[in-house]
C-alpha cells in the first residue's frame, strides 16, 4: 500500500522524527496541514487549528494534533497539483481540470506554463517519455535521433548512448517524438533530463500554450461557454498538432489460393497506382487521401465456371484477370495526410518482396553506422588516456625506438606519440616505472572490454533484426502503413484552461475585428465572463493577472536588453534579484548573486519572453505580493485595461480583465467527429442501420427524437426516419433509385422491425396474421 510521511506531534510541538502511514493507518490520529503557522521551536502558534480528524475537516485544540503534514500539496494528486491556484477553484471545476490536462493534445511547438506550480519539472522527469541520464558525464555527440554521453567511473571509462524515437504513433493516435535539449561539451549530471518528450520544453511539462484573453462578450459568439480565436495563433501554429493513423492488410491462405500483396491489380488505372511502388505498396513521403489504394491485394477467385465474358478478359489479358478480385487497403474517409513509415512482416518459408528486402537493409546499415560511431568515440577515448599516461610520466630508462630517442627521466611529448605507431608505442611502455606499465596495461584492458561489449551489443540487435516474423495461423503477410495528418485548430476543437474551464471554438476572427488595446495589440482568444460566477473557479482569474505580471516584467527586461545602458548587466542582475525578493523565491537572491555574467545573461533571455512564476497548492502568491508585483509591472491595480471594438474602432463602455492563460487543446477533435452516409452497412437481424462512425453506421433517431417530431406534427419525415430511412428493406431500394432517377419517392413499405417481431411472437406459440381492409391475409 502507499505510505505518506508525517512529522510526529506531542503537546502541539512539531517533532523532526518523520513516521510512514498508510490510509488505515492513519485512522485515529489527528493530523495538522503544513500550512499550519508554527514558531522557531517548532511549537503550534494557534490555540485552534482546522485538522483532518475521522475523514472530515475540523477545528481542534492543538494540543490533541497528533501529525503534521510535510507538505502542502501532499493532499492533492498529481494532475490536481498541476492546477495554480487550486485553492481558489471549487472542487467540482478542479476535478475537470485534473481530468482535461490528461486530455491535452501534444502541440508541434511545445511551450511550458508561464503561471505554474513547481510541479511541472518534477512531474516531466519522473515520466517515461523523457530521457535521463544514467550516469553523470559529458556529451560527446548530439543528433535528432541520438545523444552520446562520455564519463568515467570507478571501473573507468565509459560511452552511454540514448538512441531517440522519433515519429511514433500512440494509442490516441497522436505522434510521440523526443528532442535532444543539451550540447556537445555540456556537463551532464545522473538522472539530468537529455531529451524531451512530447509535451515538454525544456524538461518542464507542457501540454498547452500562453495565451492572451480577455473576458468580455462578443457579439454573442462566446454564448455558452463558446471561445471565440484570433485567427493569428491560427496562422503561427500554436495549436497545431500531427496526428498519425495506422492502416493495416493481411494476406491469406486460403483454400483456393494464397493472396497476393502486389501493384498488378484488376479494374484499376495506370495513374491511380503511381504513388505505388513495384511491391504494390505506396512508397513514404506519398500524400493520400480518401479513396487512394494504400495497399494492392488480390485474392483468388474459387473454383467456378467463367462466363463468355470472362473467357473473352483470359484471352485478351492473360490468365490474372479472370482468376483474381481486387481486396485493396483503401484510404478510409475524412483521413489525409503523408505515409510517414510502413512496416511489413512476412511468414517463414515465403519470399521477401523488394520493398521488406530494401528496409531490412536501411535498418543494418543504420545499426553499422550507431555502432561504428560508438566505436571510434572508444577508440578516441582510449588513444587519448593512453597518451596522457604516456607524456605526464618520466621515462625509467633511456629508449629507442620507432624513430623516437629519449633519455631516462626525461619525458615524451604528445606531438612524438602521435608519429608513432601501435608496435613502437608497446616497446616504448617497457622503458617507464612498472607502476606505469600496469596502468597502461589496466587502461587497454578496460577498452578492450568496452569494444567486446559494443560487439556483443550490435550482434545482438543484428540476430534480433534478422529473426523471422511471427504472424497468425494463415497469415502469410502484414502490411502496417503509417499516414500523418497536421491538424489546426479549428471551429468545432475543444479547448480548455486547467481549472475545468472548457469550451468549443465558435468561430476564428481576423485579427482586424479582434479587441485591441491601446498599443493596438489585438487578444489572441475571447472567454465568456459568465463562464466564471456560477462554477466557482476563480483560480483563472488570478492566473490571468499573473500571467500578465510575468508578460510585463519580462517585456521590461526586454527593453533593458535592447538600451544595452553602461552598467547593463549590474541593473539586469538588481531586476532580477528585486522580482525574485518579491515573490520570495527560496535562495533567489544567492542564486543570482553567484551566476557569471554569461549565465545571467541565458536566464535574463528566458525571462524576457516572460517571468515564470510557480504558485504551489496552498503556498501562493497572496494579495500583499500581488500588489507588489501589479507595482513592479506598472498595471491598474484592478487588472483590468481599455480595450478597444476591432469591428467599429470604438472604446469599449467597460474596462475589460485582459491577461495570460494556459490554453490546451484536448483530443475531442471536430475532424475525428464530423461523419455523413447515405447508404451503407445494415444489421443483419433488424435490417436497421449500424451505429458509429467507425462502421460507417448512422445516427440513431431515438425515442425522445421521435416525440418532437410528434409535437411538430411532422407526420411524413416521422414515417420517413421510421421506415425508408431504417428498416423498410425493399421500401429503401425503390426510394434509392427513385432519388437517382430524379422521380418522386413511391409509398413506404412494411418495416423489419414488424417481421421480426411478428416471428418472435410465432416463437412464443402465437400464430400472427395479417389483414388488409377487405379482410383478406396479407402475406
């Protein structure tokens, strides 16, 4: 089970001792939250105090306080803690936030929380996704899809690699990639973050993006929790994402044949097969959209008598044609984008096609090439010690050899041991101190132990790489086809802060028409005031005015950077240390102070696209320091400003709350919902439509549908949803072609539904008749 710690409590003195708990465990005791007010001893200051006690929340004398929470944000979970200002949101609203954050779609260009809670570091490290360092060292070669980090530890030196994934899809169909965010020659602590992953920035999480709102109606476009976007972020991709879809085709042993994956197909045109390759597969890099073959297949036809016809196509054409149907893999409907990757798989004891044959060469060649840069970096490592060990020792005895004289105690240069050779060099360790001679030998060991670990390593994924594939009872080849799609953000998204205030995008304005203020920067998105009374979730608000301090001071450290005054640095150091004393940054104050001139300066260009701030459950910034800070950034102490009707250039009447908000966009997508059909699949019992988009279905005209047709007295439509539209079989046939034909749809016949339930009754015993108006049986 787990165990969270407490500081134990006796007669209201808070204990360093700390005691592990379970939630049984902690039954029984009363227990005190950190936020609790407590003197230099250690002694509870308040005579009452709200405590935890029997699952709820009370007042109680602190003498009965039993623990002491460590930790604040210790009562919340992990996404809940993500959540600034959590203290200020009504519970309900916090609960959709923790919920929406899982929900946030990984963006192209990552960007972490300007209003966060300290959180985001810690929750980003202790994720898979992330690469961390095992051990500390330096890193010797960066690429997009590796990171090599050299070091030495007791057993000497070493070469850590982290290959990078690129491009892969996930369970919800977004890409998962990861990006180096170190350099060559950086120093690399163990457990440091190397490489992000998606939804990160700089080993922070990052599951959204800052942007400017503002809280006012727009010309009723933001009714109803609707959001009204500039089409800017549009433009600049802010919430753009890559999406990737994977498509899927087995070919078959069959009784009368085995299918075939191939590009020689019946019935389709030579130029509906040129992003093809000769394999029938279309080649990577190739744009497809609805309707364009993925995959060629054909399947053989069984055992049956041709037609005329089909002996006239065997003469013409050949043997094929007649034999063979085409079972394509077609791109399904609503789906584009670029073939970023496809996998094939054949059974043992079948021929590889061109296309298998080609890839199993890429991925060696790529395998070589990792090992055989892990090797000279090796080989690099160990050329360099052996000649530090070489020239910083004093010769023993005089040598000669490999064109090299020296005398003894004398030393070699590295400019000598770079003429030399392997052979001369092995003479040449002979004439030092044994003490030497066993290092060097110590040294060439531990390499040679290196290199035969590479060795083992590459033949391992070589032997692994060449293993047969295993596929199910008659399948004898799988094509996996991998399609890319871009998505942006577009009217029908969802979108979402983190404080469970969500919405849909009603429409995306042009800049033009957008609010703007008095610099004549326009916002980026408009929210509904009205979203904010009624849910409790007040938290937004105070993130707006943070986010807007932090936007404010790092313009002004901006400014500072573009007058480059005489004692620049001096004045950017005293604005830094003055915000980070405001805001009671713990050691800020040391921690700037001792930054060189070079360091100040990487952190004063982070800061100037905006101060962060990290407002951690509980512990917040309060009324006093936002004060302070509203001061700082020379803002109204209302936080709100004058904006300006982007339509008719007009001030607004009311001065409007305009700030920074952490936006997400979340997976509820308009493209993965929109869906139409005319005709397709029924079900086999009712004859009814299936449901769903995945099956092609239709949308179910349920019971409370049909009652507002009743009310509306729509007699027609009603008969129409209830017969042609669902389960009239032959109805629904004479209703098609009248359409096609351009004639009035006949009469409406006799529903499924009333057959199948006129044989369930003739199951229960009961013989059902039908009659027309004369009385006579109606078959």
């Amino acid at each position: 089970f787990i165990e969270a710690p407490y500081k134990k409590v006796i007669n209201g003195k808070v204990l360093e001792d700390l005691v592990y708990l379970t939630a049984t465990q902690e039954e029984g005791h009363v227990i005190a939250p950190a936020s609790t007010s407590i003197d230099e001893h250690g002694n509870i200051i308040d005579d009452f105090i709200e405590v935890r006690a029997k699952g709820e929340i009370i007042l109680a004398p602190k003498s009965s306080v039993t623990l002491f929470d460590i930790s604040p944000k210790m009562v919340v979970g992990v996404a809940a803690s993500l959540i600034p200002f959590l203290e200020h949101d009504d519970a309900n609203r916090a609960l959709m936030g923790s919920n929406m954050q899982r929900q946030g779609v990984p963006l192209i260009w990552t960007e972490a929380p300007m209003v966060g809670t300290g959180m985001e570091g810690i929750v980003a490290r202790d994720t898979w996704e992330s690469i961390k360092a095992d051990r500390s060292g330096t890193v010797e070669k960066v690429d997009s899809q590796n990171v090599y980090i050299m070091g030495e530890d007791e057993d000497g030196a070493f070469i850590d690699h982290y290959p990078l994934q690129k491009n892969l899809r996930t369970n919800q169909n977004t890409t998962f990639s990861q990006r180096p965010i170190v350099k060559v020659g950086q120093k690399i602590g163990a457990n440091q973050i190397v490489a992000d992953g998606p939804s990160m920035d700089m080993g922070e999480l990052a599951v959204g993006k800052n942007i400017m709102v503002a809280f006012m109606p727009w010309y009723g476009y933001n009714f109803e929790d609707a959001i009204v976007v500039n089409e800017r972020i549009i433009r600049q991709d802010a919430f753009t994402s890559v999406h990737t879809y994977e498509k899927e085709i087995e070919a078959r042993e069959l009784k009368h044949g085995v299918e075939e994956i191939t590009r020689d197909i019946p019935g389709v045109k030579d130029e509906d097969l040129t992003h093809l390759d000769e394999s029938g597969i279309v080649k990577i890099g190739s744009y497809v959209k609805s309707g364009m073959i993925l995959v060629g297949k054909v399947s053989p036809k069984g055992e049956v008598k041709p037609t005329p016809e089909e002996r006239l196509l065997r003469a013409i054409f050949g043997e094929k044609a007649g034999h063979v149907v085409n079972k394509s893999l077609y791109c399904p409907p609503s789906t584009e984008g670029i073939v970023v990757d496809v996998k094939i798989f054949t059974k043992r004891g079948y021929d590889k096609d061109n296309r298998a044959t080609k890839h199993f060469e890429e991925e060696k060649t790529k395998m070589e090439r990792d090992y055989h840069d892990r090797l000279s970096m090796v080989d690099r490592e160990e050329i360099l010690r052996l000649n530090t060990l070489l020239t910083k020792n004093k010769l023993a005895m005089d040598v000669d050899a490999g064109g090299l004289k020296a005398k003894k105690g004398s030393t070699i240069t590295a400019e000598q041991v770079a003429s030399l050779n392997r052979f001369a060099v092995n003479t040449i360790i002979r004439s030092f101190d044994p003490k030497v001679q066993a290092e060097f030998e110590k040294q060439k060991q531990h390499f040679r132990k290196q290199k035969e670990k590479l060795k083992a390593d590459f033949d391992d994924k070589i032997s692994i790489l060449e293993k047969d594939d295993i596929l199910p009872s008659g399948v004898v080849k799988l094509v996996k086809v991998y399609i890319a799609t871009k998505r942006k953000l577009k009217v029908g998204d969802k979108m979402s802060g983190r404080h469970g205030n969500k919405g849909i995008v009603s429409i995306i304005v042009p800049e033009v028409d957008m609010p703007y203020m008095s610099d004549g920067r326009t916002v980026d998105i408009v929210l509904n005031p009205l979203g904010v009374p009624s849910r409790m979730n007040i938290g937004q608000i105070l993130e707006v005015h943070l986010g807007l301090v932090g936007k404010r001071l790092g313009e002004q450290i901006g400014e500072m950077f573009a007058k480059q005054s005489k004692d620049f640095i001096a004045s950017l150091r005293a604005k830094m240390i003055e915000i980070s004393d405001v805001v009671k940054i713990a050691k800020g104050k040391e921690f700037l102070t001792a930054l060189n001139d070079e360091e100040l300066l990487d952190y004063a260009r982070d800061w100037s696209k905006g101060v962060k701030f990290a407002t951690p459950v509980f512990e917040g910034v309060d009324e006093a320091e936002f004060k302070k800070l509203f001061e700082m950034a020379k803002m109204d102490m209302d936080g709100k400003m004058e904006l300006y009707d982007g339509k008719t250039g007009e001030k607004l009447k009311e001065r409007v709350n305009v700030g920074y908000m952490y936006m997400l966009k979340l997976h509820h997508l308009v493209d993965e919902k929109v869906h139409a059909r005319s005709t397709g699949p029924y079900s086999l019992v009712t004859q009814q439509p299936v449901g769903g988009k995945a099956l092609f279905g239709g949308q179910r005209f349920g019971e409370m549908e049909v009652w507002a047709l009743e009310a509306y007295g729509a007699a027609h439509m009603l008969k129409e949803m209830l017969t042609i539209k669902s389960d009239d079989v032959d109805g629904r046939v004479r209703a098609y072609k009248a359409i096609t034909n351009g004639e009035n749809v006949p009469e409406t016949g006799i529903p499924e539904t009333f057959y199948v339930l006129t044989n369930e009754l003739k199951a229960l015993g009961l013989d059902v008749r039908v009659y027309d108006n004369n009385e006579n049986e109606n078959d």
